[in-house]
C-alpha cells in the first residue's frame, strides 16, 4: 500500500511539473521568447530582390513594388472562395491595424480570377482595410506560386525575407513582421 501511494504522489508531481512547463513553454511563445519556426527568415544576404510590378488597387489607385521600399510588407496571394485564405483573413486584417503605426503595409492580391465587383463585396463584406489588388490573369504574374494562399514577407529593401503557402497563423505573420521590423 505503501509504494502504491508513493508511485501515485510521484505521478503527481510529475504531471504537476509537465503542466507548469507546458503553461511556461506558452507563455514564452506568446511573448515572443521562443519563436515558431515558420516564422525564421531568410538570411539577409541570400533574399532575391522583389521583381517589379504594376497594378491598380479595387478602388483605382496606382500600385507598384517600388511603392514598398523601406517598409516591411506581407504580400497574400488570395481568392475569395479558397477556405485555407478565408481562414487566414481576420488574422491578416488584425495585423495590418496592429502594425498600421510602425508602416507596415499589407497587400492583397486576388489570385482567384474573380471580378473586380465580386472581389470588391467581398471586400466589404469582411472589412479588409488594406489594398487589393487583382491578379491579371492575361498574363504571367512574376510574384505568383501557384498556390493559394501564398504570402511572401518583404524586407525594408525591397527583398523577400520569407515565402509562406498556405494558410498561416497570426501569431506566426507576427513573429515575422516583429524579427523583420528590427532588421536596418
């Protein structure tokens, strides 16, 4: 009976100790203490510059790459009726208002070949406060994957510091823009 109660306050404890280094782990993680490995960056000096691109946003304004230049930016590659990019949506919408004051700019490319009014409900319909842009489908896209979602982060210099496909946490985009804003 003896050993019995042992072996169970041994269990104990041990759970006890497995809880608090589990609670410990999460909340180093959500602080930024221990970083998501899907979010590591590429090293500065093997990044491949940006190519360049011109488009217009939904409501008409002029866009091109060089428009980035000396701000970290995501680029999201998109389609209204792909759910892994609909999953990823509110988290990309949080980001851009959190990261609004420190320049961060987020670019959304419809890549679905949807209309411009169609894209533009949708819009709407889900509050997305940053630009879209609609992908010509009449010709090559030279920031294009192939796979929806994509996301690339860019670097202040106009370079790719990471290329994400598929859905992709919030709290993983953040760790990114957070390494990324410290880089000069």
């Amino acid at each position: 009976m003896q050993q019995t109660h042992s072996a169970n306050k041994r269990y104990e404890r041990f759970m006890l100790l497995l809880a608090a280094l589990c609670i410990a782990w999460l909340a180093a993680y959500q602080i930024g203490l221990v970083t998501d490995q899907n979010s590591i960056l590429i090293p500065a000096a093997k990044r491949s510059s940006l190519p360049q691109m011109a488009a217009s946003t939904l409501q008409g304004a002029a866009w091109q790459t060089d428009d980035l230049k000396g701000h970290v930016a995501l680029i999201n590659f998109w389609a209204t009726w792909c759910p892994p990019c609909r999953e990823e949506l509110p988290g990309l919408i949080h980001l851009s208002r959190r990261f609004k004051a420190e320049g961060v700019k987020i670019i959304g490319i419809e890549a679905g070949g949807e209309n411009a009014g169609q894209v533009r409900s949708f819009a709407a319909k889900e509050h997305i406060p940053y630009p879209i842009l609609l992908a010509d489908t009449g010709r090559p896209d030279p920031l294009d994957r192939g796979i929806l979602p994509t996301t690339l982060l860019i670097d202040r210099n106009g370079k790719v510091a990471k290329t994400w496909q598929g859905a992709v946490s919030e709290t993983t985009f953040r760790s990114a823009l957070q390494q990324a804003l410290k880089e000069r």
